[in-house]
C-alpha cells in the first residue's frame, strides 16, 4: 500500500511541514490530517483544505479528492505520453504512482505531496526529480544538456544552507558541477543513511535525462543504499494521524 504524505510551506518561515496523509485501500482513497497540522496552524496562516474542515476526521471517497484530483494530468490532454515517459513509466500509472513520482507539484501553491519509502528487498530506494535546476547558473544548466542515463550523482551536504539544515545537493564528478538538490522532504532520512552506512554505497544514479520536458522534469534520480536494521523513516510526530 502506497503511503503519501501532504507538505505546506509556511509563506512567512519557508518552513516546510507535514499536514496530512494520503492511502488507497479496497479500492477507496483515505485523507487524514497529521499532527503537524497543529504546528500549522499556530502560524495563524494555514487553512484546511476544502470540505475538508474537521483536522479529527478521516476522509473517505471512492474518487481522489479534488485537492489531489487537480495534480493529476488529464489523459486527454495531447502531452499526456510525453508526460509519462518524463516521469519514467512506459505505461498508464495509477494516480498516486503519479502524485509519488511528480510531487504534486504546481506553480500556484505551496504544496508537495511525496511517498513513504519502505524496504525494496533490504534496500532504500527512491526516485525524484533533481529540484532547483531553474535556479542553477547557466553553466550548470548546460552541464545537464551531457549527462547520460546510468551516469553517477554525488551527494553533498549544503553545510551553509541557512533555510534548510538538512540540504544535500547533487554533483558531477570530473569536472565537480551542481545539477540541483534532492527534494527536502527525503534529505533527514538520507543525511542518517550517509551516517550509518558506508557513503560510497549510497549511490545516485541518472535513471532518464527529459532535455524536451520543463525543467522541473529533467533530471530524473534514482537512489539506492542498503536498508540499515531498524531503520525508520518519516517518525517524527508530524507524520502521525491525528485521528487513526
């Protein structure tokens, strides 16, 4: 069962916080606040989210909701094949299969959406997209143009990142070029694997280059490391439902 999880942006602090979970079950969407959401709304700047008013409820719906349900491309639309194939998948994919591999991500909001990883055969693996490559000097952006598929990442923390303490960003190898950052809400967990296991084996490789899709789609990641015993990811307090 695929498990996503609902991030906001608090506009004041850039704060990034965990306010709602998301599941499919028997064929029925779930949506559940989180106890973040306590935290955000003491910023006296979050709203709920729609109908969705009571934060001590769980939402059922035999359709994804609309605050998911517009994240989704239409199927008619004439991009939709070039869409899939930016994102990886040579086939139709489900909604949250979506939602997971894109983010959610829109221009108008502060809002991403993003996958619980659990274990692949004693492995932690993701995909993302490399975020930030718009804001990439030129030089770097161009750098991208000659990367290949399967080619090595390196991962590299932002030591001097005053907004997120947690940044890693991603390099080549020779000559050493920033290609963009790993998506904030998986860097916590990553920054514990680079501690616990050997940093050589956490390794990120280049699983498809969309130099035709918008920049948010080009660089498509994927990283793969050793799942440590009694490894937990997403277990701070802000990841738990407030109703269960």
């Amino acid at each position: 069962m695929k498990e996503l999880f609902l991030a906001w942006r608090e506009p004041e602090k850039r704060e990034w916080i965990v306010v709602g979970k998301l599941w499919q079950e028997d064929n029925k969407y779930y949506f559940g606040y989180t106890k973040g959401v306590l935290k955000a709304k003491k910023s006296g700047n979050f709203n709920e989210f729609g109908v969705m008013q009571e934060i001590d409820k769980i939402y059922v719906s035999d359709e994804l909701l609309p605050i998911f349900k517009n994240r989704i491309l239409n199927k008619s639309r004439p991009e939709y094949l070039d869409y899939i194939r930016w994102l990886g998948f040579e086939r139709e994919v489900s909604p949250l299969e979506e939602l997971s591999r894109t983010n959610g991500l829109r221009a108008t909001d502060s809002l991403q959406i993003f996958e619980k990883p659990k274990p692949i055969n004693g492995k932690f693996i993701i995909y993302f997209f490399s975020h930030g490559i718009r804001h990439l000097p030129p030089t770097y952006q161009k750098r991208i143009e000659h990367l290949k598929e399967r080619e090595r990442l390196y991962i590299a923390k932002d030591i001097q990142n005053k907004y997120d303490k947690y940044a890693l960003f991603l390099r080549t190898d020779d000559p050493v070029e920033i290609v963009g950052y790993i998506p904030r809400f998986y860097t916590k967990d990553i920054n514990k694997l680079l501690d616990i296991n050997d940093k050589e084996n956490v390794e990120v490789k280049i699983a498809k280059i969309n130099l035709d899709a918008p920049k948010q789609f080009q660089l498509l990641c994927k990283l793969e490391t050793n799942w440590p015993r009694d490894f937990k990811v997403c277990e701070s307090e802000e990841f738990e439902l407030i109703v269960t």
